[in-house]
C-alpha cells in the first residue's frame, strides 16, 4: 500500500512570515486486489453465507477447512507490512485470545468432554483464525469496502435463495434475522452520495431483499431488532447524509407495511402482552424466561469454568428439575439457551461472559475513538467515520438479538470483530504524518501514533 499527501489550502503567507504548519490530508494510493482478498470472499461466502449449500457434494469436501487452510498459508507467505500480526495486537485480540484459550481449559472438566473438543477444534478455532485472516487480510479502505461489499452480496443471494427456492437452509428464521439485520447497516452504507452507481444498486436491492425476508421469517425478535437499528441509523448514523438515512428507513417502513401479512401482524401484536407469551409467563418449562433462570444457576454452580462448550443441553438433561421429572416418567426438551449471553456464562463460566461482554465493550470503545479522530477533524479517508457507525450498528444488532438466540459463536460475529480491528489499523497508518515509504511503521493500531512517525509501507503508487 502507497500513500501520498495532499494540503489543504492554507492562508497566504507574506515574505519573512513563517508559514503555519499545515495538516496533511492523507490520500490511499491503492494496491490491486490480490489473492488473499479473493480467499477473504470465499471465507466470507463460506463461513457467514454457508454457500457450500448450494451443492450437497461440494459440502462434503469441506470446502471452507481447505480455504482457511489457504488463506492461513497465504497469510504466513505474505511479506505486505500491513499485513503484519503486531499492527492488529491490542486488548480486542488479547480479550478474545484468553476466551480461546479459557474454552479450551474447560474442556477436561466438560459434562461431555469430546462434545467440547471437537466444537473447539470443528468451530470456535475456525472462527478465531477467520478474525485474523480479516483483520489482518484488509490493507486500506478499498479492501475493507470491497470485503463489506462482498459481504452484503452473499447477504442479498441468501435473502433471496430464501425468498424463492430455499436451498440454504441452515440458519432458522431468527437466526436468520439477526444476520441479515447486522447487514442492515452495510446497505445503507454504500447508499452515501459519491458512492458508485452499482454499488448503491447493491446496497438499495440488498436493503429490500433483507428486510422482506426478515418481514417474511415473522421473528418477533428480528422485528424488535429492525425497529432498533432502524432507530439507530435514523438518529446516530451521522456520517451518512439526513436525506440517505431518512429515506431509508422510510424505505424499510414501507416494505414492513406493505409485505407484512395479517399473520405476521396478528404474531407482533403478541409483544404488547408479553405475559400470555408461553417464554415468559413461566408456565413452561422450556420458554425462554424458566431456560434462562436455569442457565444462570449452571453459571453460579459452576463459576470458573462452566458446564463445558456445546454442553448446555446435557445441563438441562442433568438438572435438578429433570432429575425429578424422571422420577414421575416425564421431562421436557433438552435445548440450547436462545440467550448467547446466558449460554457462553452457564458453558464457560464467569470468568467467560465477562470476557465476551468485555470484546464488546471495547470494540465501542475503539469505533468511537475512530469517529471521533475522523474526518473533518484529523487527516484520514473520509469513509472512516460511515465505516465506524456501520460496525457499531452491526454489533448493536447482534447485542439485541443475540440475547434471544444462541449465536455466541457465530461465524459473522467474528467477521464483525475482525473489521473493526481492520479499521483501527487503517485509522492508525492513515493518521501518521508526512509518510515516506521504507521507515518503521507503528508497532500497533491501538498504540499511540507520534507525530512524526512514519509507516513503513511498499506498494505500487
């Protein structure tokens, strides 16, 4: 990656004055897309979007294990600066490196140990590397976009598989909501004037398409979810225009309105009373409120390292209140905790949620030191603030959703949170003053940056 320095124009200066030191803008004088960005896509398709779906053979070769595998080897092969491990290290990827690492110390002490095993090996290391790949993949803002580009795509071909054949079937209707509802503002984000004409096309196409489809899913959740991001674009989304934010929401009402049935009206009428619903009047043993409450004793039962990865149904199955059902020839269902909250608390202990509510935490904190530092304040790409505010709406739309569903380990969760890191690398080297290529480059995205400080960064110009 290459950059170049443009001025701002200053006040005139007379003979023997001492011109005022100026603030450079920084200009990205981008490198081709490469094959690792093309291996990033097909991650993306494969570990978001599951598109191996599309065809049972295929699937069978596992074909997302072979692309990190590439990807992985890419990574190490690549000798591209900005793409080194340090320029991402920072208390996000410390956070989640001790999650990693706590899941793994409390598979030993699992209800099922090889259950935890094989999902620490089969998904939870997966989705950690699919963080390092992006974080570490993306360069500049080209790339960031491109892989949010290609990430509303895979968005707007799943949303529309389901509209019509069903072919992809492997996220449920809220699952699905949450999804498509954290792409939300990856739509509107490329709805911003100046944006290219096909690229806008995409964005308002995508906008429908995924909303319909959440319309159409009737998630009570995904609906409430909708109204929050919604709102949050309408009113916090400032580095897109009042007009672009106004219209589409306005666009979302209207698709609601419209594409709503009398059943999917007659279904959120239920959220205006919401002790009839069976999850939470607590006359079910298996609605959301009595799983909950059961989760959080597994929790307190077992505070340090929890019940054990993927291992919550085998909780409930050992529970005091099936233990008793047992005796009388009854029971109920053994499921997950529809709270990812709950869940990662009650599987890998307290010590786990406050690390998973710590990522979060810190990754707001990051974004809005981003914005803040953005344009027109400081030099940098002008994208960065819109970029900002379309990750934390994205993590405000998982937050919401995923205290109702299980999602704790979700592929796009981690795609999200390798962005952001992305972003913060992209914020760090677009602040450096008066670059010239070959000099050391800051040791981290999260480190203080000097103002004379250089990267060193190669590329074509």
């Amino acid at each position: 990656m290459a950059f170049s320095t443009v001025q701002r124009a200053g006040p005139t200066v007379s003979a023997g004055q001492r011109a005022p030191e100026r603030n450079p803008v920084r200009t990205l004088t981008y490198p081709k897309r490469d094959a690792f960005l093309w291996i990033l896509a097909v991650l993306v398709a494969l570990y978001v979007w599951r598109m191996q779906g599309f065809n049972p053979v295929v699937a069978k070769l596992k074909p997302a294990v072979v692309t990190m595998a590439i990807a992985m080897a890419l990574w190490i092969r690549s000798n591209d600066p900005v793409r080194r491990l340090n320029l991402i290290k920072g208390p996000i990827l410390t956070t989640v490196l001790w999650l990693l690492a706590l899941m793994f110390l409390g598979i030993p002490t699992s209800l099922v140990a090889g259950k935890s095993l094989t999902f620490w090996v089969l998904d939870v290391l997966p989705n950690f590397l699919l963080l390092i790949v992006v974080a570490c993949g993306i360069r500049n803002m080209r790339d960031f976009e491109w892989l949010a580009l290609v990430s509303l795509l895979g968005g707007a071909i799943f949303a529309l598989d389901r509209l019509t054949v069903g072919t992809l079937g492997f996220y449920d209707r809220n699952d699905l909501a949450m999804v498509l509802l954290m792409h939300i503002p990856f739509a509107v984000y490329f709805l911003r004037p100046g944006v290219q004409f096909m690229r806008r096309l995409l964005g308002a196409v995508s906008l429908g398409l995924m909303i319909v489809v959440i319309v159409d899913g009737q998630s009570r959740g995904g609906f409430l979810g909708l109204l929050l991001v919604g709102s949050y674009i309408l009113l916090r989304y400032r580095g897109i225009p009042a007009r672009t934010r106004l219209l589409s929401v306005i666009i979302g009402v209207v698709i609601v309105i419209v594409v709503g049935s009398d059943m999917f009206w007659q279904r959120m009428s239920t959220l205006l009373n919401p002790q009839a619903d069976y999850n939470w009047s607590g006359q079910s043993k298996t609605g959301r409120v009595e799983v909950w409450k059961r989760g959080v004793g597994y929790m307190l039962e077992n505070p340090l390292l929890g019940v054990g990865l993927r291992n919550f149904p085998q909780a409930e199955g050992r529970s005091k209140l099936s233990t008793s059902l047992q005796l009388y020839g009854s029971g109920f269902k053994w499921s997950v905790a529809h709270n990812s909250f709950v869940e990662l608390g009650a599987e890998v202990g307290m010590i786990g949620l406050a690390l998973f509510i710590a990522i979060f935490f810190l990754s707001f904190r990051l974004l809005i030191r981003i914005g803040r530092g953005g344009p027109p304040t400081t030099a940098g790409p002008p994208e960065l603030l819109p970029a900002a505010q379309m990750l934390m709406a994205s993590l405000i739309g998982f937050m919401f959703c995923g205290f109702l569903i299980s999602a704790e380990h979700f592929s796009v969760l981690y795609v999200i949170i390798g962005m952001v890191l992305a972003l913060a690398k992209i914020h760090v080297l677009s602040s450096v003053r008066h670059p010239v290529p070959g000099l050391q480059a800051p040791r981290s995205a999260f480190a203080r940056v000097p103002a004379n400080a250089v990267p060193r960064v190669q590329g074509r110009r």
